[in-house]
C-alpha cells in the first residue's frame, strides 16, 4: 500500500511543474499575439453570426425542401 502511494505522489510530483511550465508558457505566448481593435473584433463577430444565421437559414430550407419531395415520393 506504501509503493502504490509513493507511486502516485511521484506522479504528482512530475506532472505539477510540467503543467505549471505549460500555462506559463501559454501566458508568454498570448503576450506575444497583436490583438485586433475593439471596432475591428466586433465587426468581425457581427459578420460571423450574421454569416452562421444565412447558413443556417440556407440548410433549413434545403433540408425542408428535400423533406417535401421525399413525402411525395413516399405517398404515391
């Protein structure tokens, strides 16, 4: 029961720094990133939604579409 312990406070032990190194190094590197302006970030959300909403809408209509056709071909 003592091995299996000291087993997993070695794994503990190996993995806590390598996270700590991660999130350090995630931390530098976001630093380094150029951020868009906020007039820009938000125009650029806009148009992403605005871009899912007509896909969606596109992919309703097709599906409502071909869901018409295959009752009449079922019906007859």
């Amino acid at each position: 029961m003592s091995e299996s312990n000291e087993k997993s406070k070695n794994i503990v032990l190996t993995i806590v720094p390598r996270g700590k190194k991660f999130v350090l190094d995630t931390i530098s590197e976001l630093k380094k990133s150029s951020w868009p302006p906020k007039k820009e970030l938000m125009e650029s959300t806009l148009l992403v939604i605005v871009a899912v909403a007509i896909l969606g809408l596109f992919v309703a209509g097709v599906d409502f579409i071909v869901m018409e056709i295959l009752k009449m071909l079922i019906t007859k």
